[in-house]
C-alpha cells in the first residue's frame, strides 16, 4: 500500500490520504506519547478532548469521555499534527468499559492539505457589502470566507470595474446565511483589507480575493466561527 494519496477531496476540503498501517500506527503512538488531545463524533454528538490510552496494531483504547451517549457504532476521530493541522479517521467502537472505549484500527487517517488558514465554502445566500475610494458596494456573494480573507464573486456587482489590485477596502459587513436558527441574521463587520488578486473560476466567473487586516475583537469573532465551522466541516458525514 502507498503511504499517502494526494488530493483526495472530501467534503470542499483537500486531503491527504495515508493508508499504510505501520505509518497510521507511528502516527497514534506519537499522539499517546506526546499527550495529545482528540476529538470523537458521531451523529449528533461531539465530546470534549480525551486522549488515546493504547494504540495496537489490531485495536484501540481511547479514554472514554464521561457524556459518552453510547449510541453509536461508528465514530470519527479528529486531532491536530505536528503543524497544528486538522486530521480525522473513522473507527468503529467494539465495546466499551467504564474508562475506555475500545475501537477497530482504522484503515486511512486523513490530513487537511496545508493553506495559511481554513477555507469555507459559503453558500450562495452569503453577501458581503464594502466600500472602496467612498464608493459603496453591496451585496457581493462570497465564494469562501477564511481568517485571514475571502473571495467573493463580481458577477452583477456595480461599479467592479472600479476596483483596483492593491486598493484598500473598508467598512466590511459580512451577512452569513443560516445554518440553524441561532445564526439568523447574523453579521460579521471588519474595518479594513485590501484586494490582492483578480481571478477567474472554471465556469468563467470573474472573483476577488480579499485580504483581511483584523485586530482585536473582530479578529477573535471572525476565529470562533471560522473553527465552528471547520468542526462542522470536518462532522459531515459521520453516522
């Protein structure tokens, strides 16, 4: 078997693949041995940190979380690598005990290929208005959102031809579009970025890239719900 498959795409999100066991074993040894924290899920639930208590070669023992519902026979662990980037791979819990959770080896863990930061896909109800040389532009659509920028689409926006690489915009509101009722009509609002790029997508859309220049609160409310949203990113699709 080879040790890594790249680009595997999953979910929006490129991966590596790696599916060779001794490589996936040196992997959950090193997170027994140097304490690393993981994640478990399943269909709606996700625990807190816990930790893996034995890695073997035919099975594993996971200190059992103490809300663990039990209702479930596949779960998805997560964890960050060495480079602080998210992994995940899927197990099936064998039995349980009091203290542990004894689960199947698994067969592939999966890497998120390294960017600067988490990229969301955003859906087509998400808008975004700036302004630019005390121009007003409204309603954007936005392709994806990150940290550290985004990238939104032109396409029927008044004025794009105005807009420069290198110009600074200002003046932010993001509008995201709900996943659940609590999100409803909630805004994201950012003083300052600049356009660092103009592209064209493969059906011939022409895009903007947008970097962000965010500090303080703003900065730590754009990060709390790009990570809740690369939690739920990485929860698609767990049984």
């Amino acid at each position: 078997m080879s040790e890594k498959k790249r680009g595997a795409l999953h979910k929006g999100q490129q991966y590596e693949e790696i599916d060779s066991p001794q490589h996936i074993l040196r992997v959950l040894t090193d997170i027994k041995k140097q304490h690393k924290f993981i994640i478990l899920q399943h269909k709606g639930y996700q625990s807190g940190s816990t930790a893996i208590v034995k890695p073997r070669a035919e099975f594993l023992l996971i200190d059992r979380p103490l809300d663990w519902p039990g209702v479930s026979k596949k779960i998805r662990v997560l964890y960050r690598d060495n480079t602080n980037v998210w992994c995940y791979f899927n197990t099936v819990l064998l039995n349980s005990s009091q203290d542990t959770l004894k689960t199947s080896f698994p067969t592939e863990l999966f890497r998120m290929q390294r960017r600067a930061h988490f990229r969301i896909m955003m859906s087509s109800q998400c808008k975004v208005s700036f302004k630019n040389n005390d121009i007003d532009f409204l309603e954007a659509r936005i392709n994806d959102l990150s940290v550290g920028g985004m990238s939104i689409c032109l396409l029927g926006l008044d004025n794009a031809d105005l807009l420069k690489q290198g110009d600074k915009v200002a003046d932010i509101s993001i509008c995201l579009a709900p996943e659940g009722k609590a999100e409803q009509g909630a805004e994201l609002e950012i003083k300052e970025g600049g356009i660092v790029r103009f592209f064209n997508t493969e059906d011939g859309r022409r895009c903007m890239g947008v970097e962000f220049y965010v500090q303080g609160r703003e900065g730590n409310r754009l990060m709390q719900f790009v990570r809740s949203r690369e939690l739920a990113a990485l929860r698609k699709g767990v049984a």
